[in-house]
C-alpha cells in the first residue's frame, strides 16, 4: 500500500480523464490521496474530490506565490473547512522567492498567519519552499510550528535543513526529483534520513519521476519514487511503501 501524500488531482490537466488517473493509482497499491488545495479554485475542487471518494484526502490553504490575493474572509474561510472530516492539513503555505508575484513580506505575513491558524485547529501544516530555506526555518521555529509539525513538501534542501525541520517535529516528502539523475540532494535526503521521518509524493501533475520526466506526472507514478529510495537505501520497496504508509497516516491522523 502507497500513499501519494501530496497531488494535485484538483488540476484542470485532470479534467477529461481524471477516473482513469485513479483508477491506474488503485491498480498499482495507491490507496489513498492527498489533493491539496491553494486558492478558491483548488481549494473547493479538492473538497469535492474528498467528499466524492472514500480513500482521498483534502488539504487546504493559500500559496505563497498567490499571498497577494490572500484576504482575511479566505483564511477565515479556510479555517472554517478545517472542521470537515475529510481535511488533514493546512497548506501548501510557505515561502517562493522563485517568482515575484508576491512580495515577500505579504508571503511572510501569510505563511505565519497559515501557520497559527493549523495551530489553531490542531492540523499539520505542510510546507512548500523554494528558493527561501533560511527565512522558511527560522519562520518555522518562531511560530513554534513544532506543536502541530507537519511536511516539508517536495523536499529539495539539504540533509542538515532535513534535520533542522525533522527537530520540530516536520516529515520530509520526497517526489519524483529524488529519481532525476542530477539530483544530489534529494538523493543524499533520501540515503541519510531515516525512513521514519520519510513520506512520498508525486505533486503530480507536476515533477514525473523518471523515466517518466517532462510528462504529466500521476499518482500511480509514486512508486517509481518509492522505488528510488528503496535503492538508494538498500532495502525492499515494500519497506518503503509500508514505513512512509504508517508516518502518512499517523501525521494525517488518517485510521
């Protein structure tokens, strides 16, 4: 049994044939999905898909490249759906100094406001980091996001920042870069950290492993990643798949 931990089935790429990407995901030991939501769009499309199926999982926030668009009735609004029994986590928030839509003082604001709120309903909170490790931990450890942890999301960074979120009690999520040729630090994460702080993911449809890379990515395609670390590792890859199975499901609170 596999756990995509982070996908976005709520994707408009799924719009024509989205049975047949679950359907592929279950036929391969998939079974279950976390469709993360990150603005009004996603967020009410990844609700639907989790009141639809039994074995998908909804998480819901704002992204940090979007800040900008944030507004107090969203977060509200976002706090509210956090009661559903369906909602596991908030997010993706976090930090993308990647592009400028957002400035980054309204990306901190947000990311810290994110932060409190999974606080508030005793939620983890996943994280999406690119290009701002430093300023993502040192917000991470003044908010004291430790008291709700939660996932480092697509992780990319090194082994001692693995350590540094594994020390407030984060998981990190490994996906289909983890299996890219050049991908040094994923591959170093993937061999240091221990299984027990190790989840995966696709993101899909973003980041296909290979040899499946530049294609749509699908959920079903998690296990390439779980086979990667299992080589990586020297171990079965159904060690894999039952270790970051059971942190999936303990993180989530998912029975």
């Amino acid at each position: 049994m596999f756990i995509d931990t982070h996908v976005h089935l709520n994707d408009d790429q799924y719009e024509n044939d989205i049975d047949e990407v679950i359907q592929r995901a279950q036929e391969v030991g998939v079974e279950k999905m976390v469709v993360v939501g990150f603005d009004k769009k996603t967020i009410t499309r990844a609700m639907e898909l989790a009141e639809k199926h039994s074995f998908i999982y909804a998480v819901v926030g704002w992204h940090p490249v979007d800040a900008i668009d944030c507004t107090e009735e969203d977060l509200n609004w976002i706090e509210s759906l956090a009661a559903h029994p369906k909602v596991v986590g908030i997010g993706e928030t976090g930090l993308d100094y990647h592009w400028d839509k957002s400035p980054k003082d309204i990306q901190q604001e947000v990311f810290r406001k994110q932060i409190r709120l999974a606080q508030k309903v005793n939620l983890p909170v996943i994280i999406h980091n690119r290009d701002a490790t430093a300023d993502v931990v040192r917000i991470l450890q003044e908010e004291e996001a430790g008291k709700t942890g939660g996932i480092m999301h697509c992780f990319s960074g090194s082994v001692e920042t693995a350590k540094e979120c594994i020390a407030m009690d984060f998981m990190i999520s490994l996906g289909g870069p983890v299996t890219f040729k050049n991908a040094r630090m994923p591959k170093e994460v993937a061999t240091e950290i221990s299984l027990e702080h190790l989840l995966i993911e696709t993101d899909a449809p973003y980041l296909a492993p290979h040899p499946n890379r530049g294609k749509r990515n699908e959920p079903a395609w998690v296990t390439l990643v779980a086979e990667e670390i299992a080589r990586l590792k020297e171990i079965l890859v159904e060690d894999v798949a039952k270790k970051t199975t059971e942190n999936a499901l303990k993180i989530f609170k998912i029975r």
